[in-house]
C-alpha cells in the first residue's frame, strides 16, 4: 500500500511558472489524484546529481514528518539534463527557486543560465569539463546506485523525463548499467526519454510560459498519464476514488 509520494526534480517538477506550484504542479495534482500526501524536493535548475542527494538525504527525514513508514513510499524522480551539476560552497547564497529542504542554498547550481551572470565556476564547467558522453554516464551511475538504495530500503522507485534527456546513441558502457535497472520502472516502459518526457508529451497540446514551461493545462495532463501507469502496474493506494483520464473521460480508479 502506498501511503506517501515523494517527487523530485528540477523546474519540471516543481512547477516554475505555475501560479501556485503547491496545488498545481503534476506531483501535487497526481498524490491528490492517488489520495495520498506529496512532498516535492524539487528545485528550480536542479541537476540528476542534486536529485540523487536531495531524495537520498531527505528520505528518512520526510517519512517522519509525514508519519509513513519508507516501505510504504512512492519515490517518482524526473531526470533532467545530464550537462548540469552542482558543487558545495562555504557559504549559503543562490536561493533563486530553491526549496526549503536542510542545507539546499549550500549548494551552488552548474548551469547555462549563470552564464550571463559571468559565473566563472559555470563558465568552466560548460567549456572545458563537460561531455554528453561524460554525462550520460554520470546520469546512469546515479540512477542504478539511487534504484539499488531506493529498494534496499523497501520504497517503491519509478522514473520519468523532464524532456529528451538521454541521448540517441548511447555509449558502450552504457550496456551494463542499463541491465541493471528495471525497464518497467520508467514511464513509457523504456529507457529512450524521446517522446515520454513532460514537455515532448504538453508542447503543442497546451500552453507552455515565456521560460518554456508547461503551465497547468499540461501538469495536469501529464499527472493523469502517470496515474493511470501506476494503476496499470497494480500499486495499491489508500481510497477508491473516482479519477480522471487524460483524454477527459472518467472511470473508477483500480486501487483497493
């Protein structure tokens, strides 16, 4: 029985350019459609890396709060671009679309938009230690190593994609960390983003923001196709409420 989500991600998830992120955004509109609470540790320009440390080192944390035991936890992470990263500072400052989550402003965020800002750590890190491939790899190492601890601890996994993040060809040492994940853990049932991602699913068929973001149109959207995934794969959820497709029409929803 799940009793609690726990979402995370980068701007995607926690709903940048939505009038109000806490009602609206698709973790928010998908728990109330599942009847459960969503604690969603996403961040604005958020990197897999910060995913990766955020969920692992707020789980224990949040369960409590929440009163739900790990085992009973769904744990819904959305890749985002493998050329962000973050590395630690000494001093708390970059607050600009953060969360409230312990220690996050310690944390300075590697990314194309601090560009016009002259960050040199950026700077360097665009121009002289990136590569796809580098980061490819990096996402999957992350992903099989957050999986593996995300099932040890009794919690259930699933995975989704901000847009089309991994890419076509995938590197040769791709092959071994890609059989060690469950192909069934991610929406679309397979592990090529292109076409299963929020944005490649909303653009076209909603309104989107000035940053490029779906607006509440597609949240909602996208929560209904995640909710009907999970239904579809047999997790169990506290009510049997009515719920809604994503093409409008209603049903009964399968939990019991």
């Amino acid at each position: 029985m799940i009793r609690l989500l726990v979402a995370n991600g980068c701007s995607c998830t926690r709903g940048q350019e939505l009038v109000d992120p806490g009602s609206s955004a698709w973790p928010a509109v998908l728990a109330s459609r599942l009847g459960i609470p969503v604690a969603n540790l996403a961040s604005d320009g958020g990197s897999n890396r910060r995913i990766v440390r955020t969920t692992v080192g707020n789980l224990d944390r949040v369960c409590r709060e929440f009163g739900v035991p790990v085992e009973e936890t769904l744990v819904l992470c959305m890749w985002t671009c493998v050329f962000r990263n973050e590395y630690h500072l000494r001093r708390p400052r970059d607050r600009t679309g953060r969360t409230d989550l312990p220690y996050e402003t310690d944390w300075k965020r590697l990314g194309p938009w601090n560009f016009e800002e002259d960050d040199n750590a950026s700077n360097a890190h665009f121009r002289s230690m990136l590569s796809e491939k580098g980061g490819t790899i990096n996402l999957l190492t992350d992903w099989v190593l957050l999986d593996s601890y995300l099932r040890l601890r009794g919690a259930v996994p699933r995975y989704t994609f901000a847009w089309n993040v991994l890419p076509s060809k995938m590197p040769a040492e791709a092959v071994d960390l890609f059989r060690q994940l469950d192909r069934t853990s991610v929406y679309g049932n397979k592990f090529e983003s292109n076409g299963n991602s929020i944005n490649q699913l909303t653009w076209k068929k909603f309104e989107f923001g000035p940053g490029k973001h779906p607006l509440e149109a597609g949240h909602a959207y996208f929560a209904a196709l995640l909710e009907a995934w999970l239904r579809d794969q047999g997790l169990k959820f506290p009510e049997r409420a009515l719920s809604h497709r994503a093409d409008g029409a209603d049903h009964d929803g399968a939990a019991s």
